[in-house]
C-alpha cells in the first residue's frame, strides 16, 4: 500500500508527523511505501528513512483558514497534494492532522463520493466508559436526510466490523428525548430506515447516553455531531485547566495534585482524543484519515495502521456493495 | 405575585423542593403568595407555613415519561396543575423540577406563545471560564427556521439585560466552522436576521467557543443545543466519577484525593448545573421556570426568585414589544 502523510498539518508539524510516519512504516515494514507531503528542505532537515520519498509542495493551509477558500487558492498545499495523488492513483490513502474542515472539503471534492453514497460523513471516537464509540458524522455536512443518516449507520457498522474487528457493532440514533417524535421528522424517518437496515440498530439516544457505552456507533446530523465533540474537548480542557489552577493556589493542593497525578494520567489516557488515531471520512471515493491537530507520534503512527487496515480489508468496496441499490 | 410550585417533581421532591419555596418565600415574605402543588396527604406532612396554600392533585409524571403521553393521560398531575393555575390567572409563575419535556409540553401547549413568537425557546445557563452563559434552545424545538433563531437572540438578550442587569450582552450564533456558509443555509440566513436585530451580535461561534465566555447567549437549534447540554453533563459526570474511582485505588491517590477536595468542590459549583436555578421557557404566554431534576433546596429558591424577577421586569412584555411586527 502506498500513503501520502501531509507534514505540513497539525500543531506538532513537521516533526511529529514524520515521527510517526516513521513508527508506522517500522511496524509495516514491506508493506507499506510512504510520501512525505510538503516543503522538501523542511523535510530534509530530518532524518529520513531510505524507503521514504518526498512530494514537495510550496503552500500550507492554516489552522483556521476557511476550507473552501483554501480548497480555491491552495492547489500546491502538502493538503492539496497528498489528496491530489489518491486521485492520480499514486497512492491510496491520506492522512493529514491539518485543518480538518479543509481535509474534508479538499477530500470530498478531489475525490468524489463512493457510488451509492449520497453524503460522505466525519466519523470519530468518543472515550466511553466501556471503552469507545464512533460518533458520526461530526462536521462534513449539517441538514442532512434521513437517507443519510442511515447511510451513516450503515457505513459506521461496517467500519467498526471490519477495521476493528468488531461483531454486530449496535448502532444508536442520537434524539432529542424519548419518544420518537420529539427529534423532528427527519431524525423520525431516519429511526425507521435505520431499522430496516441490515444493521444492529438499538433506536434512539439522548446526548446523555453517548458517554455509557451502550451504543457502538451513534449516528447524527453533522451540525450536533460537531457542535458536542467541540464543546466535549473544551469541556474537557476546561475542567482539568481549573482542577490545575486550583492545585497550584497552595502547597496542601499542590501536594494533593502530586499524589493524585497517576489518576489524571489513567484519566488523561481515556478522554484524550489524539490516541484515537484519527477520524476517517466515511463514503467518499478514497481514504482520508484526518488526525486531531495536536497529534503526536503516536497518533499519527495509530491513524496510518488504521488507514492501512482500511485499505487492505477493501472497507470501501464493502460500504459500496451495501449501499448500491 | 402568585406562584404555583410543582412539588412532585425532581429527584429530592417533595422535601427539597418544600425546602426551596420556605427559603424563598423567607427572602421574599409580602411579595410573594406560594401555592404548593401536589399529593396533600404527602405534603401536610411537612412542616408548612401558615403563608402558603396547598391545591391537591392525584397523579404524578415520572422523569422517563413521554411528555406528550402525560400531556394526554395525566390532566390531574402536579405539573398540569401547576400550569393550569397560571392560565386560569390563579397565580402569574409555575417552577417544576420534573419532567422537563414534560414541563415545556405542558407549559406551550396550555399556556400558548407570546404574540410576535414563533417558537418559544428553553433557555439555560452553561459555566463558562468567565461566568456563565445562556443557551437557548436546549430542547423545546428541533429544525427551526432562521426567523426563530433570531427570535432566541432577541429573547436571550432581553432575558439577561433584565432579569440580570447584564447591559448590552453579546449573542453568538452557534455554527460548524469559520466559514459563514458552513453551517448550511438556515443558519446563514439567521446570521443575516440576527446582524440586522437591535442586539448585540457578535457573529458564529462553534462548539469550543461556548465555554470561552465571549459571548453571553449562545443561540443555536434545539436539536444541539439539547445534545450539547446532555452530553456536558453526563461528561462532567464522567469526568468526576473515574477521578473518584483512581483515587480509591490506593492509599496515596485516596490522600491525594482527600488533599484536592477543597479544588474539586471550587470546581463542582462552578459546573453544576443546580447552581443556576432552573431553565426558563421564553416566549411562552406565561412565565414557567423549569429547575434540573437533581435540583437541591438552593436551586428550588433561586429558581423562584429568578420567576419573580421575570414577572416583576415585564419581561415577556418587552419580548412581546420587541418581536411584534
């Protein structure tokens, strides 16, 4: 398998990418051919590996430039680039810890919808208290139709099934209370064609269920999906920042802090977002795993295995045969 | 003013509750008549003051019940009857801890909307890193139009100038992305109604914003709004519950944890919810407060004063001004 890693992306880029596109090709060894996408003499500055080659490119988006603005002026980005070379077949799948936003919009527009899949969706985990669950879609569309949430459903299931080896993944659609009409018709219709689905569908969640684990997949509109992942990650950054804070105003805190550190480590590990490895854009003509801007190594290494498996146990030819009617 | 307090509702009910309306009618004694809404042989068995009234009803609706279920089967409830006194103009505000579906069907359904409304919005308080902010809708509306996110800036707006001496508070729109067209038609749409309101607006915010504290209402769907304030909870929850859990892991961790407690109680007022004394329903005809079920005799009070508040203000007239044509 060959894959473009953009090293252009993420808050820790360039070292940290090509630190861990170096851990994964370790682990892959043989199987797997590796593009650095980005600025040649930045790249050169480390130190590569003899398998590796190197696509250079003169422009990076920002973080917070507006993706489809990005998606008009940026044609020689490291983004541009690593999704530019899945097109013209010279690799087959692209990771970027970039702007998510225009790893999406960049993706969805090189490369085209799988057939039978009408809108691609962002599809990533939350940390659980059974473990994890994979929440989608979390920002590739909003508006969507209940067609599409039970494409999500669908394509959620299979991943799960195959990548994570995962058997009868339950799949859950995210309502606004407990009975069936209270999340408006679309999310109603959806209940309905998510059940006819050939998929373990266990009905409707509350945004108070995601976190219990009962759930493997929960399917939702783009537009919620977004809005509670970030709000997830600042309320997260917000209640240990004030636990911090509060451990350093005097020495008996301070001290507590030191005791208790090992639990907000074990703590730190399980809502960490970053050792998920990466959301992957479900339904579109290609793979994309898209990283969390602070990835480090070992995220980054995570999401290349994970776009490997993807490649290799053919999910999107699977995602293609259940839709296609 | 007279007030109806749904006494049958709310994990601590009716203790809690009872407690709460002593405490405000302590604070409020000559402003306020306090109608206690329930089982009478239950309630007579507290210590009740000579100032309030009792108005027995038989009939209770549980926290899971389908609200529109219970609008239909339970007529001689707590909560109907708390709602019903308003409309027979027997008292001016109803609190409920209940059934909060329940308490917003109840409350639209009898009470009818505001002139000039379109949809009323449930509004509540989230903590933020500078104070606290006021979400609307959490949950009375899903699949609104942009006229009734413009319709919840102005409400919000109003509701915070008045019942909390805010002057000018900002509004921020909820989106997905930086990009105004990102977050799909509607809400681009209501970002144009809202710029053009007597408000102050200060453009989308997303998910990761609302906690920043930048902007004092926060104006999004019910549809996200209702995820994002459930799912904040239960991870709060989360959150607390494994730091507890690894710091009875062992001797160290449990006096480190002993060492912090003073942190995480700073930390527990700041994110509980309880602390905001209820959620209120804007745009309705009527003025219900609607308190969280794990709701304590503090929040009960300050749920009631925040009612007296809101009659006292002529709030509702001034929503009603502002938004007829």
């Amino acid at each position: 398998m060959r894959i473009a890693v953009d090293v252009m992306g993420g808050d820790y880029a360039p070292r940290k990418i090509i630190d861990g596109a170096k851990l994964a090709y370790e682990e892959l060894e043989g199987l797997v051919e590796i593009q650095l996408v980005g600025n040649k003499e930045i790249i050169k500055k480390f130190n590569i590996p003899d398998g590796f080659s190197i696509v250079d490119t003169s422009q990076v988006i920002n973080a917070g430039e507006p993706p489809l603005e990005a998606y008009r002026k940026k044609k020689d980005s490291s983004l541009a680039k690593a999704v530019e070379l899945q097109k013209s077949s010279e690799v087959d799948v692209t990771i970027s810890a970039g702007n998510t936003g225009a790893a999406v919009a960049f993706s969805i527009l090189t490369l085209g919808r799988l057939e039978g899949v009408d809108r691609p969706a962002l599809a990533t985990f939350f940390p659980t208290r059974k473990g994890k669950v994979l929440v989608l879609d979390v920002g590739a569309n909003s508006g969507v139709k209940p067609l599409n949430l039970r494409d999500f459903g669908v394509m959620g299931s299979l991943y799960l099934k195959k990548v994570f080896s995962l058997n009868n993944p339950s799949v859950g659609l995210l309502s606004m209370g407990k009975e069936d009409t209270k999340g408006g018709k679309s999310v109603q219709e959806a209940h309905n064609m998510l059940s006819e689905a050939n998929i373990n569908f266990i009905g409707n969640i509350e945004g108070y269920d995601i976190l219990n684990g009962n759930a493997d997949v929960v399917v939702c509109d783009g537009f919620a999906g977004n809005a509670v992942l970030k709000f997830g990650e600042s309320l997260v950054d917000f209640i240990l920042s004030e636990i911090k804070e509060g451990t350093s105003k005097n020495l008996i805190a301070a001290l507590g802090g030191l005791l208790i550190r090992p639990v907000f480590k074990d703590l730190m590990k399980k809502v960490n977002y970053e050792e998920y490895g990466g959301a992957v854009l479900l339904g579109v003509n290609g793979i994309t795993v898209i990283c969390h801007g602070k990835s480090n190594e070992k995220a980054i290494k995570s999401a290349i295995l994970k776009g490997y498996k993807f490649y290799d146990l053919k999910v999107n030819s699977l995602i293609q045969e259940s839709l296609v009617k």
